[in-house]
C-alpha cells in the first residue's frame, strides 16, 4: 500500500518539473524529476528531504501566482480563474508532504521507533 501513498508526491514533483520546463529552467527540472526517483531510497533522511522540497515546491506555486495576477490585473484581464487553478496546485503540493505522516511510509523509511520490550 506504499504506492497510493507515494502518487501524490510523485505527480506534485511532475507538475514542479513541467513548470520548470516551461520556465526553461534545466536544472530545476533535473532536480525536480531527481526526486521521485529518490523515493526509492528506504533511508531515514528521505522523509526529512522530499517534504522540505515540496513544501518549496508549493511556496514557487503560490510566488508565480502572484507574478501571474499581478501582471494580470495591472492589464485588466481576469485572473481569479489563475489564482484559483495556481493555488489549489499549491495547497495539493503541500499537502503531499503530509504522505509522511502515514505509519505506512513510516514503516519503509525506517521512522518508526523500535520497541524498547522486543
């Protein structure tokens, strides 16, 4: 049951990559699809590294979103519509990071403490 678990995180990581792209930047792309290849890794460090990096990932949704509006507003065009779309791609961006909090990735990325009486 890792996998449905893990879904979120890796589609947030693909849309961070397209975004790059689209921004024609190289090296965030690369880093951005480095990252659910790094979910493969069962280490400790991993649930401390891919949730700071989507919480990142969610604060460059929401700094774009207000690039976007603010150009949009100062040519009165619409941007509710953008605004709405940019920031729910932010909120499920952050919320990826809470995949884990789940005793499920707990479990594979060895967070769980050992019992003392075993």
């Amino acid at each position: 049951m890792v996998l449905p678990r893990l879904l979120p995180v890796v589609l947030s990581f693909l849309l961070l990559a397209a975004h790059f792209f689209r921004a024609d930047n190289t090296l965030l792309v690369l880093l951005s699809l480095a990252f659910p290849v790094i979910l493969a890794a069962r280490r400790p460090w991993v649930p401390a590294l891919v949730p700071l990096a989507l919480v990142l990932g969610g604060l460059e949704w929401i700094r774009r979103a207000i690039e976007l509006v603010l150009q949009r507003q100062a040519v009165g065009e619409p941007w509710l519509p953008l605004a709405t779309i940019l920031g729910t791609v932010a909120a499920f961006t952050f919320s990826s990071a809470l995949a884990f909090g789940s005793p499920v990735l707990k479990r594979r990325y060895q967070m769980l403490e050992l019992d003392s009486t075993e």
